[in-house]
C-alpha cells in the first residue's frame, strides 16, 4: 500500500503528510493507519498521532519544535492555530 | 565497500578528482585568468574578484582560502595567476610544499604585459593539465573522505525527506570512520539546546552557542532581528509551523552523531566525525567554506530546483520533490521522490544513494560537472580600505 504519511523519529508526537487529505481519512504509516483526521489537511503539514495537553511539548525529529496551545487530538492538524515555538 | 579509486597524495586525504586548478589571486588577474580558462578545456578555474585592500580578519581569510583550495585533496596541480611576485611566490611555494605540480605567473614578473603572460600561462597550463590527466586512480580508504552537506530552495520535501536522506549518509559514513560537515549558521537557530547537547565536550557546545550568538550580532548591528518574520510565509505554507522546526529539518542533513567540532568558517577539518561549521546562508559561499576546510564531496539537496555545485568537489543534487526530479533530469543527480509519494520508506534508498555516492567518488561526473556549474567563492569578512 502506498504510504501517505511519515514518522521521523520514534519518539515524535506528530507525523508528516505526504499528500493532501480530507477529513475523517487515515493517512498511512508504514505501521499502518493514523487516526482519521479531523480536518483537510495538506501535504507537509503535520498530525498528531498521540493527545497533546495543551501547554505540551510537541516533538518532531526526536526533538521539541514548541508547545501546544490548545488540547490537541490523534488526527488533528497541528499548525499556527494550536502550536506556538519557544522563540516567538 | 570500503575503498574508492582516487587520488592519493603526499600529505592529507586522497583526492577523489585529480584538477589542473587555476587560481587567480586578485580581481586584476581575473579576465586574463578567463582567458586561460577558456584555452584549457577540464581545468578548473577559481578567481577571486579582490585581492586588494583587506584588513585583518579579512585578508587572513582571503589568504587561507586561495592556499586551502590550492591545496584541497582534489587539487592535482595549480596554475597561479598572480598581480606580483610576492604574492605569486607565496601560494606557488605552499603549493610546492604539499608535493604538487605548480608553475606561477606574475603581471610583476612580464612586466605588466597581461597578454603576454596569459599566452605563456596557457602554454604551460596545457603540460600541467596532461600531466593530472595522466595519472591513475588507485585504491583509497573512503573513510578518508569528507562529505559536505548543504540544502538550497527548499521545499516540504527538503525537511522531511531529502535531508534525512542524506543525514542516513552521513550516519553510515561516520560509523566508518568518515568525517562530515554542515554549515549555515543561522539554519541552528532554536535548536541549539539539542545540537549543544550532541556536542563531544563543553567547549565545542560553547563555541556552537557564541557563533549563533556573532551571527545574531551581525544581523543587530544592521537593525535585524532574526527571529522576526522566520519561518516565513512560504515556510508556513509548506507545513512548517515554528522556527525551531525549519531548523530542525535542515539540520537532519548532518544525521543523528555526535558533534566533534563547531569550526570557523573555512577551518581545517582535522580529524573523522561529524563538524559544524560557520558560514553565511548563501549557498556558494557556505560550499565553498566547507570544501576549502577539506570537504572532497557536496551533498546539496534541493525542493525546486538549484543547479550550483563545487568547482572542486562533485556535487551530487538531490530532490525529494517528484515535479523537480521530472523537470530537471539533467540537473539532478539523486532522485528521492518515490520516498516523498510514499512508494518506498527512506531507508530503502540509502542503498541506491551509497553506490551512487561510491560511483561518484571514483570518478563518475556529477550534473554539475557535466553542466559547469561549479565555483567557488570566497566571504568578504569586513570591507577594504
């Protein structure tokens, strides 16, 4: 099955989109289907695959990339409205 | 596969292209030093458009980049184009030095006569280019290669893909005993806590912490904030929510290893592991700064497209990007889209990635070889007086 989706390091709370998706469809891990996502969201843009307290570190490549600002769900997009980094 | 066909040399790592280098030390050399160029099909040409004037930090730099290419592994034999003998004799003597073929020209010693000169320069130029055309790749130890990574007009499939990519190459040939380099300074930003805490001792970290903060100075002192307005639009638009993650994604191309040294721009790099180094973020001038510290290899990924590479060292592009690969066959050298549409993992590609990088170390051309595209270029420090 063509992949849709990657994890960049084991221990990331997101995953990467590797083409557009339409909510409520799975993107694919190679360990299988994400949860559905809850928005249209497009390529390279990142899910969670796990829930986010808001205030949480959210972590991509094995390292924190900000804090959540908002509660995030599996399957959410996580972007400029629910993640701020820690410089600006 | 533990060995490549190169060049090995009297003193520092084996070359993996044996260049005639024509080096013209000063901007009054350049359109003669062209000329030579132009006579001498499969020489390499690097020109400085200065070479008067420099102060300090400057002028050391300037003097250390011409001598650091002159002397690059993949320089076979150098050609100097000088305005005076002084100068003339001070590259072609540490080019002698290293064991290589040098003949010097000075604008001084024919008596100003720059036609004269370039007619003689040619003349000579053609027995030094049959002589490194002649020699025979022998077996060299790859762990004697030094890789450069560099990205340049990124795109989403730079951070998530391309890089990583070439970050696997650099974690297998670290393990084996190879050494590498990344650069541009302020692709760190907001991760230095994580590059600090992959550095081998307190003093590299600390060395990583004050050339973020110089290049921050820098940036200041012309009324810039550096945090402001980066990531960027088009950065947002791809995906890339924060600056840290940009960061992140551009450094992945250095892989996961520890950091060995943190080292100033266009510094010798001594020893295997992986370095950083401090360059400016336009992408000639960090190349050439990582290659004239003994870089024999480029890696330089690209989103849209980019077809720079090293006079010196093969360039090896790579693209994530599928529209990119199939609009530009000729300009690039790696494919890795078919990880970006998902039609492989990542780590399926190293193997295709690791015997290319093998072909091109023995000698195989790379696109901007083939296209002459190469240059190298040297940061201007401070201005002239």
């Amino acid at each position: 099955m063509t992949l849709s989706a990657i994890l960049l390091h084991p221990d990331d709370t997101v995953v990467c989109l590797l083409r557009d998706h339409r909510a409520g469809e799975s993107a694919i891990l190679p360990t299988g289907p994400t949860a559905p996502l809850t928005a249209d969201t497009p390529m390279g843009h990142k899910i969670a695959r796990v829930t986010i307290a808001q205030g949480a570190t959210v972590v991509k490549y094995g390292a924190p990339i900000g804090q959540a600002t908002a509660p995030i769900a599996p399957g959410d997009h996580v972007h400029l409205h629910n993640l701020r980094g820690g410089l600006r | 596969m533990s060995e490549f066909k190169g060049f090995p040399r009297q003193t520092g790592r084996a070359g993996l292209r044996n260049h005639l280098l024509i080096l013209s030390l000063c901007g009054l050399n350049a359109p003669g030093a062209r000329r030579v160029a132009a006579a001498l099909p499969g020489a390499v040409l690097v020109s400085s458009a200065h070479g008067r004037g420099h102060v300090g930090a400057d002028k050391a730099f300037h003097t250390h980049m011409l001598r650091a290419f002159a002397t690059h592994p993949n320089t076979g034999a150098v050609l100097v184009l000088a305005p005076d003998d002084g100068l003339c004799d001070g590259v072609a003597g540490h080019v002698a030095a290293t064991g290589r073929a040098v003949e010097g020209f000075s604008l001084q010693g024919w008596g100003e006569d720059g036609t004269a000169m370039t007619a003689a320069a040619i003349e000579t130029g053609r027995q030094l280019l049959a002589q490194v055309q002649g020699q025979r790749r022998a077996d060299c130890p790859l762990s004697d290669i030094v890789i450069a990574a560099e990205c340049g007009h990124s795109d989403a499939s730079s951070g998530i893909v391309t890089n990583p990519l070439v970050g696997d190459l650099f974690d297998h040939h670290i393990a084996r005993g190879g050494a590498g380099v990344f650069s541009e300074t302020l692709e760190w930003l907001g991760c230095e806590p994580g590059l600090c805490a992959r550095c081998a001792s307190p003093a590299v970290s600390d060395r990583l912490r004050d050339l973020v903060t110089a290049r921050h100075a820098i940036a200041a002192a012309a009324g810039h904030d550096l945090h402001i307005g980066n990531p960027g639009p088009q950065n947002h638009a791809g995906g890339i929510t924060t600056l840290e993650e940009k960061s992140l994604g551009a450094i992945s191309k250095g892989g996961t290893g520890p950091i060995i040294g943190a080292l100033a721009e266009g510094a010798a790099i001594t020893g295997p592991g992986l370095h950083l180094m401090d360059t400016p973020t336009l992408s000639p001038e960090s190349i050439s700064s990582m290659v004239a510290g003994g870089a024999q290899i480029v890696c330089f990924t690209t989103g849209h497209g980019n077809p720079y590479g090293s006079a010196l060292a093969p360039t090896i592009k790579l693209t994530g990007n599928p529209e990119t690969a199939a609009r530009l066959p000729g300009q690039i050298d790696f494919d890795a889209s078919p990880a970006f549409l998902g039609h492989r993992a990542r780590a399926d590609l190293l193997p295709d990635l690791l015997a290319l990088f093998g072909r091109v170390c023995s000698g195989a051309a790379t696109a901007s070889e083939r296209n002459d595209e190469g240059d190298e270029v040297i940061s201007r420090l401070g201005p002239s007086v």
